[in-house]
C-alpha cells in the first residue's frame, strides 16, 4: 500500500507537474528530466544552450539504449527494413528511391514535432512558465536529432522520387531475375542485386540530365534534338558496359561488323589500355588495384633542348646509368601534351570513351597490316587469325604499290626504342590519338561529358547506408 499524500505546506498534484511554494523547488515535466531552480527564473542563454544540447545528447542515447535494450525489436526494425528495400527493386523501384520517400515522411513528421515544441516554447517563455519552457528546449534539442537523421537527406531524396516518377516503371524486373539466376553463390547474388539496384538510380538521373543538356540546344530542329538525344541515350549504360558501345558504333561507322573482345585489368598508372596484337583483343586499365609502374619508370628526363623544329629529350636508364636522346618534332609533342590536358577534364566514363576508341584504331591497324602483310607479320593465336580474317572480309582490298599500301608498310614499321618520346611519335600511335581528336573536335561529345558529370555527382547512397538510416529513424522515432 502506498504512503498517504500529504497535503501540507500546501502542495499541489497537476497531473505531472509539482509545484511547491518554496522558491528552491524540483519542477517534474512530463518525461524523466527533472529541472532544479527557481521556477520563475528566466532562461539565460548558457542555461538555454545547456538544455538544448542535452535534448540532443538524450535523443542519441535513448535511441542506442533501445536498440541495445530491446534487440529483438530493433533485429525486426532494421530485418524489415532490410527486406522490404531489396524486395523493392523486383518490381523497379530503387531503394533510394524508397529510402528518399522515408526520408521526406520521417522529415515531416520531425519538423511538425519540432514546430509544435518550439512553439510551446515560445507561448510558455513568454508567460513566465520558464519550468515547462525549459522542458520544450530540450524536447526541440532531441527533434534536432530526428530531424537531423532525415531533413538533410530530403533534397536529393525529393529529385530522386522526381526522376522515378517521370522516367522509372513499376513492373516485374525480369532482367534483375534473369541477371540473379546466372549467379551462382549467395554472394555474388548479392552484390549483383547491389549492383544492379545502383544502376537503376544511375539511369534515372542520366536521363534526366540528358532532357537538362538537350533543353539548352535553344537554336536545334526537333530532329536534331532527337538525333542527339539517342545518340546519348545509348550510353546510358553501366561504366563497364560503355567500351562495347563505343565498338558497336564504330561497327557501324567503318562497315566493320566483327569487333575484338575487350578485357579487364590493372594496368600502369598511365595506361587507360591496350591493344593486344596476338589474340585481337583489348585490355581497359579498371584501376581497382595498386598500380603498378609504368613501362617507363625506368627513364627519368633529364633535358630537353630546341633544334630545327624539333625537341631533343635525354633520359637516364635508373637501372643501368645510361644516357639516352631522343628527338620528336615539336607539333607532335605539343600535340600530344594537349591531348593530356584535355583528358584532365573529362569525366571517368568519356576518358573510358577515348580510350576503347584508341585501342580500337590499333586493332584495325593490326587487321590492315595483316590484310597486305599476311599472318607471318607477326604472331597470332588461332582465335586471333579468325577475328582479324573476319575483320579484312569486311575491308576493301588494298592493291601492292598504292598509297594505301605504303601507309599500310609504314604503319608495320614503326618502332618504339623503348623512352616516352619513341612511343609518342610511334605512326601507329599518332594515328590513334587523331581518333581521339576527332571525338574531342565534336561539340556533341562535351554535352555527352557533361551528362556524365552530373550523373557522377547524383550517385546514390550506398545499400548498406540506406539500410541503416532508415532503421535508425523509426528508432528515433518511438524514442
């Protein structure tokens, strides 16, 4: 049985606030806070300060108290909320694009906390109720924490559900099954359902910075518009899947159906690729690892000098001391050295572009020169020999003794003594980098980079990321 309740010295019970005649007195709020002062005290702005950060501080505790206290409950939150974004790229909706719409819900419904505890603030300061003031600054410290888990992420969020709803499709997303099915373990299933659910945000965003780009082109026809258009539509692709339409389109453009097979790994720093002359195929520098030297490492310039139009480069082998000359003439160097500025400001994925197009303009060399040389040029795997003749079946025939011919020999001809300055001036490679000029000489290409740029800066969260925020912010919420 419970001690009876005096009534003595005149106290007074109002539900859950006690107030006592004695100027030093404990005021109780509703909550756990208990606030020791003098009840008609103003709030000073230190005092104020105080009580909002502990609003905070008590909101980041009580949120890891639940989830620490109560394991089974939070296991169910962040298990549900786990299954239903994955659930939800089966039928094409992104889960950041999901995760948005949770932001933009949980920053509504913080803000409208927030608002509603402000102005008790407001009304309760300006009566002189400073006991019940005090407790509405430290529930707006503790709405500052909601609102922080969920407002800062609602611009992007709100853009995402924006290009969703013009540019995605709910239905059931038979290529995810399809691409799931041909994974075999658990965890490749995994990442590739990671990776294919980035993809999807990715390809909204792209096209909508695509309609951004195509609605700058004041002074274009509608069909120009639309030509362009579909031309930057189809690079709307994975990063990895860019090199084969840049060979699908020069295809096309050269008559040249057969294409080279394009491989992956981690080349030398400066190396964006290579072309592989014995199995007719090319290799993309992916950078995922630790670069490994360059193939010139061991030369380190020393000089350089101006001579009749040319420059005169030395070297030093760092293996072996030697000193090495070299000259080039000066329009190819400067050439080149602005071919490397403008890489400087490309995107990844229009770099990726220029590269697949070099190393393909060396393939075709390669065919050439076998279409007049035969195979014994140089060595050729089976599966080599049957891309290349399949790659001449489609060129014209070159005759003995014409242009063609000796620009064909020359081609065959060039050689490398192995320093940076004998690479850059290498024919077949002055005549790859022109391909790669003519592409930057294309007004076209920039929109497409910009497009590129702009759809880097929009990248989704990470699942993992957006698995734990909006697990997180139903915890704030009940906290």
């Amino acid at each position: 049985m419970l001690d009876p309740v005096s009534l003595s010295n005149k106290n007074i019970s109002t539900g859950n606030i006690y107030l006592n005649n004695n100027p030093e007195q404990i005021v109780k709020v509703s909550g756990n806070t208990s606030f020791t002062g003098v009840r008609n005290k103003k709030i000073g702005f230190k005092e104020g300060a105080g009580i909002f950060f502990n609003g905070m501080a008590k909101q980041c505790v009580e949120i890891l108290n639940s989830i620490i206290e109560h394991p089974v409950k939070t296991i169910a939150i962040v298990g549900g909320t786990t299954l239903g974004l994955l659930a939800l790229p089966f039928i094409g909706i992104p889960t950041a694009v999901a995760g948005g719409a949770l932001a933009i819900g949980f920053a509504g419904y913080a803000i409208g906390k927030g608002t509603y505890h402000a102005v008790q603030f407001a009304n309760n300061n300006k009566r002189g109720t400073y006991h019940l003031a005090r407790k509405n600054l430290e529930q707006i410290g503790e709405d500052t924490i909601d609102i922080a888990l969920s407002v800062p992420f609602t611009p992007k969020a709100a853009v995402r559900m924006q290009n969703f709803m013009k540019y995605g499709k709910v239905g059931i997303n038979h290529t995810l099954i399809d691409t799931l099915k041909s994974e075999k373990s658990f965890i490749d299933k995994f990442r590739a359902l990671k990776n294919f659910d980035k993809n999807m945000t990715r390809s909204l965003n792209y096209q909508s910075n695509v309609d951004k780009e195509i609605s700058k082109l004041t002074s274009a026809t509608e069909a120009e518009k639309a030509a362009l258009k579909k031309e930057m539509l189809d690079y709307n692709v994975p990063k990895e899947k860019i090199s084969e339409v840049v060979l699908e389109k020069w295809a096309q453009k050269r008559g040249i159906e057969t294409k080279p097979e394009i491989f992956y790994a981690t080349l030398g720093d400066k190396t964006g690729g290579v072309a592989i002359i014995k199995d007719c195929s090319m290799v993309l520098n992916d950078f995922k690892h630790k670069i490994p030297e360059s193939m010139f490492s061991k030369y380190k310039q020393i000089g350089a000098k101006f001579v009749n139009g040319e420059y005169e480069i030395s070297y030093k082998n760092l293996q072996t001391g030697e000193i090495v000359k070299d000259t080039i003439k000066k329009d190819i160097l400067d050439k080149y050295n602005a071919l490397f500025g403008q890489y400087a400001k490309l995107s990844p994925e229009s770099k990726q572009i220029l590269v697949t197009l070099h190393e393909r303009e060396h393939i075709d060399q390669y065919a050439r020169i076998f279409s007049l040389k035969g195979f014994n040029w140089k060595p050729v795997s089976d599966k080599g020999k049957l891309l290349y003749q399949k790659m001449i079946n489609d060129m014209p025939v070159v005759q003995a003794g014409s242009a063609e011919a000796q620009h064909i020999e020359a081609l065959a001809n060039a050689q490398n003594i192995s320093t940076p300055v004998s690479y850059i001036k290498n024919l077949r490679e002055i005549e790859a980098r022109n391909a790669e000029w003519n592409m930057l000489g294309n007004s076209d290409f920039y929109k497409l980079d910009n497009v590129f740029a702009k759809t880097g800066k929009m990248n989704p969260p990470a699942l993992k990321e957006t698995i734990l925020l909006n697990a997180l912010r139903p915890e704030s919420a009940s906290s």
